[in-house]
C-alpha cells in the first residue's frame, strides 16, 4: 500500500472526524479510501450514462465487436 499526503482544509478535515467520530468509517484513512472508492464508482456510473446516451442520438457503434475492432 502506497502512502499519499494531500493537503486538506478546514472543512474536510472537521467532516472526515466526524464520520470517525460517528462511527460510520473505521479511522481517517478508511475515511479517505471509501471517498475514493465512491467517486470510481461514479466514474463508471457516468461513463455508462454517457454511453447508453450516444447510443440512443445514434452516435454509437453496433455489430460484433471482434470484427469492428479487426476494421481498427
């Protein structure tokens, strides 16, 4: 596991003690981790939308993938 110091402020540090202090993550560092997890897991969520979005203003591709990527 890599360690990472990352300036915070004020506002970040008082809301991360108080999922400690909530009992709601473990310590900060679980804190800071889920935070991470939570945002790739929007990411992906948000790449899902943009796609199925292209795919319906048509702007998608269709067929079999082996032979679109062999055109490539």
């Amino acid at each position: 596991m890599t360690t990472l110091s990352v300036p915070i402020t004020g506002e970040q540090a008082k809301f991360i003690n108080d999922l400690v202090k909530s009992g709601k993550v473990a310590n900060k560092a679980h804190a800071v981790r889920y935070a991470i997890q939570r945002l790739a897991e929007e990411e992906a969520v948000n790449a899902v939308l943009t796609a199925e979005s292209e795919l319906a203003a048509g702007r998608g591709v269709r067929g079999d993938l082996k032979k679109i990527l062999a055109k490539l």
